[in-house]
C-alpha cells in the first residue's frame, strides 16, 4: 500500500479480493469528529498525520498481550462514518476506506466523485484479522483510548471491494443476487 | 423448613463473573459453532462462503490461543434471579459485585478485554477505562439460589435493536423482514435473532434480549416441524429472512432465531450478532 496512487485503484473490481501490506491509518468516530472539529476550526491535522493517498481502517482494537503488536482488530461499522465520508475524501488525501457493512448513499457518491474506494475485512474474525498485523502506534488523540488514530503495519490482510471507483456496491449487487434462493437448515 | 442454604459470598460472585466473561470472550458455544458449520457447507456465494470460513477459523484461533473473538468485547448484561430465601454475607450488594467481575474480567493481565463503556453519554462521553457499568436486570423469585446469567454484548449488534408499536391485524413476519433488510450488515450476519413479542414497549426489548440466550435449534425444529405458533412463526420469519439475501457479512446469510410471546398487543424489537453469539442482535417485537 505505501506505493499505491490512485490510479492503481481504478481497475479494481467489486468482490474482488485483495491481500493489504503496507501502512494504513485507523480512527472511527470519535476521531472522525475530532478532525472534523479541527478543520471547522480552520487547524490542520495533528501533527504526523498524514492521510495523502492512505488508507484509513474503522477500527477500535484491543489493547495486545505478550508479543501481539496489537489485540483482536477487527473492522466496525463503516455506516457511522458515512457522515464524514466527503471531508475525508476531499481534505485529506484519503485513498479508500477499510470496515465493515455497508455503505449508504451519502458515501456512495462521495466515494464515486473522488474515485475513490471501500473495502471490507470480515467482523467477527478480529483475532485472525489482527495476525496480519505486525506493528501498532499511536499517531494521535491518545486520550480516546480505542479511539486513537493508529498506525498499523499489515502483512497480507484479506479484504475484499465492496465499493469501487464507479460507486458499485456489493452490498446492493450481492442481495440482488442471491435473493429467493431458498435453503433450509 | 430449610435453613442450610449456603450463605452466598462477595468473594464468589466477582470471581465468577469475572471467570464467565473471560470465557466467554474466547469461545463460541458449540451450538453457534454447528449453526454455523452447517450454513457454510450449505452457502453457495463464494464471499459469503469465505466470510464464514474466516470467522470459523477465527473462533478456533481464539479457543487455542484464548483472546477475543472480536475486538469488540462487549457491554456487559447480567439477567440475575435472586431467590427471596437466599441468604447473603454482610453488605451485600450484588450489582456492586457483579460490577467488581466486570472490571476485573476487562483489566485481566494476561487476555485484557476492551473497554468500551462511557460515562455522560450526552455529554463527555469519557470512558470509563473498565468497562463498567453493566446493565443488570433482577428478578425476585421464590427459592435459596441466585442465578446470573450474562452477555457481552457487541455495538455492532445492539445499535440494530428496533421496536414497533404494531397493530392487530399487523404481519409481525413482514415487520421483521422490513426491518432485518435495513438492518445491513454492522451486525455481522450470519447470526441470531431474538425477538420479543407482547407486553409492554420495555418488556418486549427485554424478552428480545432474552431469547438470545436460548440455544440454537433453528434445525431440529425444521425437521420435527412446528408444534405450537411460536414455532410456526419462527419458521415463517426464518424462510422469509433468508430469501432476502442478505448473507455473510452482509453478503448472504441463514440464521437461527427464537421468539417468545407473551400478551396482546404488538411492541416488536428485534437484537442480532454474530461475532459474539451472546452478542446477537436483539429484534425484539413485543406483541
């Protein structure tokens, strides 16, 4: 990811499953209102944060034990930060997204204007999900606990598209496509 | 009369509480685990196939290696029954001791869970570093035992909670159906329903909340067939569920659900989850 422009992330597709190495930033809603508190405010973003052409993962971890770099890490609900979708995208140089569920039309279409896009790591696998992990620091907002903006080295972490550049969603497309077929357990 | 009742002790129930909701944090119950199993060989959507695979070889990971299932560990609810012969130590204050569990089983050394609690909600919203206050529900009840049973129950899933005042004549199936299509996937299907149905608004979320404690048996009771209403309609609401098509992480998904009935009028809620099976999402509907 420390190489990818976004140009790269034009041809991806939804469904499509991508490994991540690389950087990425994390924050969710505390930190979201937090910049976006800043930038009202005419600030910029704390010092060493620097989103240009990173991913940012919704995620609020569980402090690591013994040699983890991080505990159980897995995405949560990208939905809530639907609302700050446009801010991140048009101020800070923010590449694409990584959480979980859907997204609704608010940060569809945002994510479509700056060709931008969203993936998804599966909820409820954290612990594998925070193997992919190597490395966790604080960059900033230490006081918000979970909250932090965290900069994580991941090794191979499965995602998949579920937004793409075009704002085609798999969340709309998948039920589409499956609905009616009927199982029974 | 009987008057050997054990005196029941502070000491015991904190490191009870604190000794479940360790346990709990790293194992699934095997019902959940079997659901599941039988719904991936069942999928037939790679990605949801996928989803599910990763989540069974997570819960197998955290069992062997005994840390959270999902990052997010909970908000702790404690349905207590107190018997009115049980016989307590000095001072006793059982919501106090079993907030003392809470705190410890949250700062444990060597598996830490993650606090998620905040105080002044509407206002500071600081958090309070041990996750505690749990939300604790208590039942006077004849007998000398008390009987806490708990849940740690994910933001993902408890944000999903809906209640209707329905009418009558209203299709509680099609309310829930409605409502489970806008439910999206922040709960993590594939998972559990639980819905509430009569009463009171507040009893009705309550018995939602409760019914997720049942074991799941979605399966036996497809195959030996419903015997009473609440079984027919667990069934309706379970085939009308599952052809939305929602699935895996919001991708494809079965799930198993249970109802409970209980008076006349029509408040519905509905909870759901899957990461934590005790964190399901509660669709309470309280008819």
């Amino acid at each position: 990811m420390d190489k990818l422009t976004r140009e790269d992330i034009q041809t991806w597709q939804p469904g499509e499953t991508i490994l991540l190495s690389g950087k990425l930033l994390t924050g969710r809603d505390a930190a979201h209102k937090k910049i976006a508190e800043l930038f009202a405010q005419g600030q910029s973003l704390p010092a060493g944060v620097d989103f240009t052409n990173r991913f940012i993962y919704y995620v609020g971890p569980v402090d690591p034990v013994g040699d983890e770099a991080v505990g159980p890490a897995g995405p949560t609900t990208s939905t809530r930060m639907d609302k700050f979708t446009e801010m991140m995208l048009s101020k800070t140089g923010l590449l694409g997204m990584v959480g979980k569920a859907e997204r609704g039309p608010e940060a569809i279409q945002a994510i479509q204007r700056h060709r931008s896009v969203y993936l998804i790591a599966v909820g409820g696998a954290a612990y594998l999900v925070s193997k992919a992990i190597k490395s966790a620091k604080v960059l900033a907002f230490p006081e918000l606990g979970m909250e932090a903006i965290y900069e994580f080295e991941v090794q191979d972490m499965p995602v998949t598209v579920a937004v793409d550049v075009q704002g085609n969603s798999v969340h709309q497309t998948g039920p589409q496509q499956w609905r009616n077929i009927k199982v029974s357990l | 009369m009987n008057n050997s009742a054990a005196i029941i002790r502070k000491a015991d129930v904190v490191a009870s509480v604190a000794d479940a909701l360790q346990f709990m944090s790293y194992y699934h119950p095997v019902d959940f685990i079997q659901a599941l199993g039988a719904a991936y060989a069942q999928e037939q959507s790679p990605a949801a196939k996928d989803a599910i695979a990763q989540i069974l070889t997570n819960s197998r990971m955290c069992a062997e290696g005994k840390r959270p299932i999902c990052q997010d560990t909970g908000i702790v609810v404690a349905f207590v029954e107190i018997g009115l012969q049980a016989r307590f130590e000095e001072g006793a204050d059982i919501e106090a001791w079993i907030n003392e569990g809470v705190r410890l089983a949250y700062t444990h050394l060597d598996n830490p869970l993650r606090a998620s609690i905040v105080s002044d909600p509407a206002g500071k919203r600081s958090n309070t570093k041990d996750n505690t206050p749990a939300v604790i529900h208590t039942r006077a009840v004849p007998g000398n035992q008390v009987h806490v049973m708990l849940a740690a129950k994910g933001g993902g899933s408890e944000n999903k909670a809906k209640l209707a005042m329905l009418n009558p004549s209203d299709d509680i199936v099609e309310w829930i159906a409605s409502v489970v299509e806008d439910m999206g996937a922040g709960w993590c299907p594939p998972g559990v329903l639980g819905i509430g149905i009569g009463g009171t608004a507040e009893k009705a979320v309550l018995m939602a909340k409760q019914s997720l404690m049942q074991p799941i048996d979605l399966a036996e009771l497809r195959q030996r067939g419903a015997s009473n209403r609440i079984e027919e309609l667990r069934l309706q609401i379970a085939d009308r569920v599952n052809a939305l098509g929602i699935g895996a992480q919001g991708l494809w998904f079965d799930y198993g659900i249970r109802c409970q009935n209980f008076g006349l009028s029509h408040p519905c809620s509905l909870t759901a989850c899957s990461g934590n099976p005790q964190l399901c999402c509660d669709a309470s509907c309280t008819l």
